[in-house]
C-alpha cells in the first residue's frame, strides 16, 4: 500500500523540462535531482535517494540543549553506542554533529514503497549495516518553534554526491500565503469494510469522485479522479489477462480487462509480454480505447533507483523474483515451456494535438507460452497501477504545482490498510482452498472416468450388496443392461436379470437383493 506514496514521489519528476518542485497546497519549492523522491514525514518534509536522506521538520521551540536531546538519543541508537558528537554555532543556531551511525532505516523505509519487504532480508540488512553514516543537524530558532534541518549522509559519499544534496538544501524555499492555494480534505471510502481508505487533499475549485475497486479475484486498491475544466487527475488500477491459442488452422486470441473495477472484454491479445511493450500498450491500446484514437509517445523513461542502496534492493528482488520463475516454471511447466516475469516503472507522457497526458506506470507482468505441434497457447497477467495529468498543456503547466501537492498530501488510512490486508489474506484462502477442492474433484473425476472406460472395454464392473456392504468385481458384456442379484441364503449372485421382467419379480418375492452396480467402483459413485 506504500505504492501510492511512491507514485506521488515519482510525479514530481514530471515537472516539464525542469527539476524544480513546487508544491502550492502546503507551500514549499526544492529542486529534486534525479534519483531522489519526496514524502512527508512526521513532523516533516523528507527527501532521499534511498542512501542519502535530508529531513526539514518543526520541533518545538526549547533551549538549544533540550532541543538537541532527541537528536543525541537518536544517534546513540544509530551508531549503537559508537557514536561521536560535536557542537559549534551557525548561522544564528546550533549545529550538532554525529559520526559513526548506522544505516538509517527508520527514515528511508517510507520512500522504499515494496523494496522495504527486500531491505528486511537478512542478506540485505547485512549490507546496509556496513555503511557507516554522519548526520548534520542545524537548528534555527522562530519566534513560536525551532526548524531543524538535518542531513544523513554516508561517510564514504562522494564530493558530486555531497555537492547534489548542498545544492537541495540551497533550493529549499517556502512559499508565501498568496503563491499557495487553499484545499480541502476528503476521504475515499470503502463501503465493504466501513472505513474511510484514504484522505484526499481537494485543492479549491476542483471535484473528487473516487471508490475502493477489485485489482484481482483478492485484491483491492483505492481508485480516484479529479477534476477542474479540462484537467484531471487520477490515480488507476488496471488489470488485463489475454489468452490465445494457436493452431495449423487459425488463432483465437482473447483479452479481459478490468478497469477500475469495470470489466470487459476486447478482441485481441492487449497485454504487454515485457517492459519494452508498455508505451505502444498505452498510447495505442488503453488509452487510445479510451479516447477513440491513438497517442504520439513523446517519452518514456524507465525509473530506477541512482544511489548503490536503491540499485542494490532492486537487484536483490529480481534475483528473488527469477527464482520465483524458476520454480513456477518447475512446478508447473512442462519441457519447452516458457515463463517469465518482470515489472517496471515508467515515466511515460503522450499527447493528441494540444492536450497532453503525464503518468507514472508500476507493472507487473506474467507471461506464458507453451509451445505445441497441434496446439501452442499463450496466457499473460498484468497488472497496472498508475497516477496520471490530463489535459491542455498550457493549464497542465499552470496547474503543475496544485497537482505535485496533491500526490504528496495523499494519505492512505492505516486501519483500512490493516483491515483490507486481512480481508484480502481472507479471500486469498478461500481462493485457495476452492481451487485445491476443483483439483480434487477433476482428479476423482478423471479417476473415475479411467477406471470406468478400462471396465467398460474389459467386460468388468463392480456391485455392492447395500444389507451387508459387500463388494464385487463381476463379469458384465458391455453391451449388457441387466442387474446383478444376491440369493439371501448362501449369498450366490446371478447376473443379467432384465430390468422390470418377470425374473425380476419373482426374484424380489423370493427375498434377493439387487445389487448397487458402478462401472468405478469409486465411493459416493455407485449408480
């Protein structure tokens, strides 16, 4: 669920043809280099590229030595009792300085989004505990609090690294009351489990309409759009599953879309195999559906991490991922079957004449090819989660600032996170034990079905004596329609006794008993 945090940190790089981010819902402009995202953390705003982290948040207004008590508790839990400090006066405040800390988790978990699962590995947490770390904090007295800017960086960082975050710190400005736009708050609510999923700011003079839909057979994602003239805003879940089956004789290939929790069908094989097809799926596929016509491609960038630490958790979840493959492709492949996974995340902007489309696309792709002389089939899963700008670009330029604050001030509701997860952990074991009770039943049915043609073809059946529960495997033609029935003294059983006949029925007064007969054999089959 931290995606959607990532998604809006992501969007700040589109600013057109410029690093500068300006966020006029809560008032503040910095210049992101590349590489490096944007949360709001408690207190505070927090930028990192996953290794170096700088943090701007308010502190109550104390003395400079009650001020710098928190920050000291902190290093001495950083650096696990090995840290050093130093004090000295800047700039009208204090600046404190700690050496020898450890890797600081606790900030860059909330821009990790899911690499956070893979920095819990014991593999990678190993890695991260040999960087060692200094942080800078400067503290500047206001007339009603204490700003605290802080700077973690690795020890060993190099002087273009060191230079990329003193030119952040030297951009950082904060906005006036006429530069900002005042917003509101709504919330997304989720009908089903009664809660609120997640809290939209609402800038003023825009709309929001946004619901809580099915990503997959057990997942769910909050979905919303906003809207203000031509521009919209809007954050999609999309899932598509394209089936086709190739024979010497023709294909049939088939799509299911579901689209914000609107399902559909669409003639074709609409998915995309790997991250290379992404932009030719949007501009000529989705959104050209859409809007009734295709979209010229302008850009797309894959986003990957720049820092060692990003490039390091994404390389640990791929290796993760290829072995994911290898033992799906073991377990359920057979020789000659393809199968491969991937995921991307991509920059993409398109446009159509005089408006333009800016999005930020997390996919996560499947796909399967098995191959056949009679018959090869081909099966691909992908799912699409992605936060999109619409409209003219002249008003998409204008309004670029309201909707940067807008991705940032999204915040997802813990409690429906906790309660989704579970409801979502819920439908998953159901899923799982109804596709384990369909295997058992086809397997029972495929048993049943074998042994009923081997008897059938072999003159053999099998009657059960429904007083005693006795069994027997008998001789029967397999042209023969008659019943088999046991003598109730000495148990002899006479087969071929026409159904409805005079043999029948002196045979009942005489006190036999008809068989039960099964060509299987099988419990709960006997007919």
């Amino acid at each position: 669920m931290r995606r959607i945090a990532v998604l809006g940190a992501f969007l700040l790089a589109l600013n057109a043809g410029a690093e500068r981010v300006v966020d006029r819902l809560h008032g503040f402009a910095a210049d992101l280099p590349e590489g490096w995202s944007l949360v709001f953390a408690e207190g505070g705003l927090l930028f990192t590229d996953l290794e170096s982290v700088v943090l701007v948040r308010g502190m109550p207004l104390k003395s400079p030595k009650e001020a710098a008590r928190p920050l000291l508790e902190e290093a001495r839990r950083l650096g696990g009792g090995q840290a050093t400090f130093h004090f000295k006066a800047a700039s009208g405040g204090l600046m404190l300085l700690a050496r020898g800390l450890g890797y600081p988790f606790f900030l860059t978990q909330r821009a990790m989004g899911e690499l956070a699962l893979f920095a819990m590995a014991p593999e990678a947490q190993a890695a991260l505990s040999g960087l060692r770390y200094e942080a800078a904090h400067l503290l500047l007295p206001g007339p009603k609090s204490l700003l605290a800017v802080s700077a973690y960086l690795p020890q060993d960082l190099s002087p273009d690294g060191r230079k990329e975050v003193l030119g952040l710190l030297r951009s950082l400005e904060f906005l006036g009351p006429k530069e900002r736009v005042p917003y509101r708050v709504e919330a997304v609510l989720d009908p089903g489990l009664g809660v609120p999923a997640l809290a939209v700011p609402v800038p003023q003079g825009y709309t929001l309409a946004g619901s809580v839909v099915d990503l997959d057979e057990t997942q769910r994602r909050p979905v919303f759009q906003l809207a203000k003239g031509g521009v919209v805003l809007r954050r999609d879940a999309v899932l598509l599953e394209a089936m086709a089956i190739a024979t010497p004789f023709g294909g049939s290939p088939n799509t299911i879309l579901l689209w914000n929790g609107r399902a559909g069908q669409v003639p074709g094989f609409l998915c995309a195999r790997g991250p290379e097809e992404l932009p030719a799926l949007f501009a000529q596929g989705l959104w050209a559906l859409e809007a009734g016509s295709p979209w010229e491609v302008e850009r797309a960038n894959p986003l990957r991490g720049r820092s060692r630490v990003a490039r390091y958790l994404e390389e640990t979840r791929e290796a993760y991922e290829r072995l994911m493959d290898q033992q799906m492709l073991m377990v359920m492949g057979r020789s000659g079957d393809q199968y491969q996974s991937w995921r991307q995340s991509l920059d993409l902007r398109a446009r159509q004449g005089n408006v333009g489309r800016q999005a930020v696309v997390e996919a996560r792709g499947f796909f399967r090819y098995q191959p056949s002389f009679a018959a090869s089939s081909a099966h691909c899963r992908l799912y699409l989660e992605l936060a999109l700008v619409h409209g003219p670009k002249e008003a998409l330029a204008r309004e670029q600032g309201v909707l940067a604050g807008v991705f940032l001030g999204l915040a997802l509701n813990p409690r429906w996170a906790a309660l989704e997860a579970e409801r979502s952990r819920r439908a998953s074991s159901e899923l799982t034990r109804m596709v384990l009770q369909m295997n058992k039943d086809a397997e029972e049915f495929n048993s049943w079905m074998s042994r009923s043609w081997t008897n059938l073809l072999s003159d053999q059946t099998y009657a059960r004596d429904p007083a005693t529960g006795e069994t027997f495997r008998l001789y029967k033609q397999s042209f023969d329609t008659g019943a088999f029935w046991r003598e109730p003294v000495f148990g002899g059983v006479l087969g071929s006794v026409e159904r409805g006949g005079k043999l029948e029925e002196l045979l009942r007064g005489e006190g036999w008993r008809r068989l039960e007969e099964s060509l299987s054999g099988l419990p709960g089959t006997w007919r």
